[in-house]
C-alpha cells in the first residue's frame, strides 16, 4: 500500500464526519456565509461585490458537494437560473 493510500485510508473516517456534518448543518453555514458576504460588500462598500459574489457561490458549491446533496461530485444544478438566491447571486441579464 503506497503512502497515498495509506494516507486516504486513515483519512476516511474524517471525510465522512464532514461529509455528515454538511449535511445535518449546511443550511446553518449557507445563512452564515450570505450573511458575512453581505457584512463585508457594506464595509467595502460594493467595490468587491462580483468576488464576494463569486466567493460565495464557490464556498456554497463545496458545502454541497461535501454533504452530497446532489448525488455527485460535479457541481450542483439547482435548474434553470432564476435569479433568485439559490442561484449563487448571478444576476439575469437586463430586458431588451
């Protein structure tokens, strides 16, 4: 057994701990981070508001995958864009 397994193996249980975890709390730690993200775009005053933005939907994107809440470890589709909250803070594109 190479170094590499040995290391995944003992790791393991720590992976499923977070992986459950995220799943019992991930709504607790999504309501935390849009909260965060709305305090720091107000102190940078909008300057940053497209990587907060961005950051955000990463960090949300990840708690997903480590809860599994999609199945898999691709990134999650919640369907068509709305433009509502669940869609990472993209904002749809103004009407013609």
């Amino acid at each position: 057994m190479g170094l590499l397994d040995s290391l995944k193996a003992k790791l393991a249980p720590a992976k499923d701990k977070v992986s459950d975890l995220a799943q019992q709390h991930g709504d607790k730690v999504e309501q935390g981070l849009e909260k965060a993200a709305k305090m720091v775009d107000e102190k940078t005053k909008g300057k940053y508001s497209d990587k907060i933005e961005s950051g955000t939907g990463k960090a949300k994107e990840a708690i997903d995958r480590l809860a599994h809440k999609d199945g898999t470890d691709g990134p999650k589709d919640d369907g068509p864009a709305t433009g509502g909250p669940t869609d990472g803070g993209a904002t749809p594109p103004p009407a013609a």
